[in-house]
C-alpha cells in the first residue's frame, strides 16, 4: 500500500504527466499574454507586440520549458520594424474607419448609410487581413508587401476558416455586452489570459494553411 502511495505522489509530481504539462502551457499562456498587454500600451506598437505574440505562441506550442519573456522580448526586438508598419496600417485604417462610423452614425440618409456600410466592410475586411497578416509574419521573413499580398491571397483561399474566427470573435464581444458582470468576469480573463489563449487556439488553423504552400 505504502509503495502504491509513494508512485502516485511520484506520478502527481512528475512534470511529465499530462496534467503538468497542461499546468505548464497554461502559465506559459498567462506569462506572454500579460507581457503582450504591457507591450502594447504606447498603442503604437500593437503590431510589433502582436508579431511577438504569435511568434512566441509558436515556441511554447513546439516546445517545453520555454523562457517565456526572453522569447518575447527577442521576437520584439527583431520585428519591431515590420511590426510597427503593419501596426501603424492597421490603426490607420480602422481608427479612420470607426471615427466615421462615429460622425455619421446618427445619419439617415442614403449617401450615408452606404458611407457606414462602407466603414463597417472595411473593418471588417482589415480583421480577417491582419487575422492571417499577424502569425504570417511570425513565421516567415517578408516585406510588408509580401505579408500583405500572401495574407489576401490566403485570406480569399481559406475564407470560411478567417470569417469562422471573426464570428468566434463576434460572439465573444456580444456575450460581454450582455451584462456588466459578464463584461467584468471577460475583461479579467482577457488580462490574465484571452489574448495569449484565442492566438493559441489559432495556431493550427494557421499551420494547417502554411504547410499546403510550402515547397
């Protein structure tokens, strides 16, 4: 019996059990997610910070025992020109996109609801783009032309995958808005670790599509 309890403690403690290893991933996600959101304060390196986190979501994915901020700091440090272009074209054209939204919302016109229609298709055009822009730039060296024109080739190929994560994405905002404590319970899980966990959960889609077009 003595023996019998001694494995099991063993077994428990054993960092290469699976309830460790899920123990693991799970800090590792909670690590990167709060360092992505401290990253992303100026505001302006969003893109540089969103690079990093994919770029390191795909470390601790592959691997064990990862040095999660020194991975992190790396990826930002290596990609903080790209990332700061593609960041600074993402905020362009959604901050102009929602600033009309906001200036004309109270319309009613024809000439204006097609200019909210517009707003609001090139919102969302932008997400689905920078949904695939994002981990493409974590994983492979291009120019932000390259990223760009391969993210709307990609995009149009596998649309029903990027629309799938945007309505994901859709349902989740909606479930928050429906009561302040939903709204509070989201907004904690997201400090601690939403960003880290929904960029995780991406990850195979994304690879699943990269593998089909390398050579």
């Amino acid at each position: 019996m003595e023996k019998r309890g001694s494995q099991l403690i063993r077994s428990i403690f054993d960092t290469d059990n699976f309830f460790m290893k899920i123990c693991e991933k799970i800090l590792d996600l909670v690590t990167v997610n709060l360092i992505f959101l401290l990253s992303c304060l100026p505001i302006v390196t969003i893109g540089v910070a969103k690079i990093s986190l994919y770029q390191t979501l795909f470390v601790i994915k592959d691997s064990r025992r990862v040095k999660v901020t020194a991975t992190y700091v790396q990826a930002f440090r290596k990609n903080w020109k790209i990332g700061f272009k593609l960041g600074l074209l993402e905020l362009l054209i959604v901050g102009i996109s929602l600033f009309d939204l906001m200036l004309f919302w109270r319309q009613e016109t024809l000439p204006f609801q097609m200019l909210k229609a517009t707003c609001i298709g090139v919102i969302i055009f932008a997400s689905l783009l920078f949904l695939c822009v994002y981990p493409l730039a974590a994983k492979f060296e291009m120019t932000v032309k390259d990223l760009l024109q391969t993210g709307l080739i990609m995009v149009s190929l596998h649309f029903l995958w990027f629309f799938l994560m945007i309505a994901l994405l859709a349902v989740i905002v909606f479930l928050l808005s429906s009561s302040g404590f939903v709204l509070l319970l989201g907004f904690t899980l997201f400090v601690l670790v939403g960003f880290a966990a929904l960029g995780f959960l991406q990850l195979p889609i994304m690879e699943t599509i990269f593998n089909k077009y390398k050579r």
